[in-house]
C-alpha cells in the first residue's frame, strides 16, 4: 500500500508540474525549480543554515523521487526483507531523480530562450538619441531589447521640453506604446 501511494502520489504531481511547466513556461518547472532562487543571499537562516541543502530540492524533486521510490517498491521481489526493500527503493528513486531526470530536464532547458520583455519592458532602461530632437521634443533614440539594437521615435517628457537634446545623449524610457512603436524618454 505504502508503494502504491507513492507511485500514484508521484506520477499525479510530477506530471501535473510537467504538463503546468509545458504551459506557463519553464520557470516553475526548470530555471527557478531546479537552479534555486538566483543569487539571492540565504545568509540569514540562522540556527537553520546547516539544512541549505534542502533549499535546493524543488517540488518536481520530491514527486520524481516518490514516483521511483513507488515504482522501484512494486518491483522489488517480495522475497526480500521489508528493510531491504526500503532502503533499495529509495536508493533507486533518488538515482531515478538524480541520474535520469534531472539530465534529462538540463539536457532540454538548453534548448529554452529566455522570455522576452519586449518594447514594454524597456520602460527605466537607457537609450541613446540617435539624432539631435526637434523643437517639439521629438527624435529617434537607439534601445537594445533582447540584445538587438532597435530605433523608435521617441519624445521627451512635457516638463524637459524645449531643452535641446543632441545626439549620442543617454536618456531614461519613462514609457512605451508597443501599437505605435514609440516611447518617452527624459534625461537621467
């Protein structure tokens, strides 16, 4: 019973991520599941700090691992001792989890781009005055979105206005309007 509990409880979460991760994306499932929290600094766990290690066990972790362990229990010949069962079954669900899926999971998060932001993201990013702006406040700026260099026409904020901006001058996006392919920009 106890096998088959954690066969099924493991084959529901696992695939249940799976199938999420297949649909929103791979940051659940593979860049912060599997790769941890991204820098940020777990200093201040205390009297927990010796435990880190289990920060780095993710959800798809345990289900992969109860998955073998179930798998590995149902298989196992019965004429061993229940011990014996035990500790081989766990043993086989952690190589199950180490030494398959977590290769397997690497292997194809290779193969993922990074999401993109798009013009909406550049808003408090810099961007350089391709041209000298008219008297109205208005030129063409350089930005750089998913490391490509692009051109839009952009206008200086309503306050900044009449200040003569020169070209090769840095500029802060105050916002985008992605339809138009424009932005607003005013000086740092």
């Amino acid at each position: 019973m106890l096998y088959q509990t954690l066969f099924l409880t493991g084959a529901i979460g696992f695939f249940a991520l799976v199938f999420l991760g297949t649909f929103h994306g791979t940051r659940g499932l593979g860049r912060h599941g599997r790769h941890g929290h991204h820098g940020h600094h777990h200093g201040g766990l205390g009297k927990f700090g010796r435990f880190k290690f289990l920060l780095a066990i993710s959800p798809i972790d345990i289900f992969a691992i109860c998955l073998g362990v179930g798998a590995a229990g149902l298989l196992l010949p019965h004429s061993l001792s229940t011990t014996v069962v035990l500790i081989l079954a766990v043993l086989i669900g952690l190589v199950f989890d180490i030494a398959l899926l977590k290769p397997v999971f690497n292997f194809a998060l290779r193969f993922v781009s990074t999401p993109s932001d798009g013009l909406e993201g550049m808003v408090a990013k810099f961007a350089t005055s391709v041209s000298n702006f008219d008297s109205s406040g208005r030129g063409l700026v350089s930005v750089v979105i998913d490391a490509e260099e692009k051109q839009l026409l952009a206008t200086l904020e309503e306050s900044e206005k009449g200040s003569a901006v020169r070209k090769g001058e840095q500029l802060i996006v105050t916002g985008v309007d992605p339809r138009r392919n424009t932005c607003s920009v005013s000086r740092m």
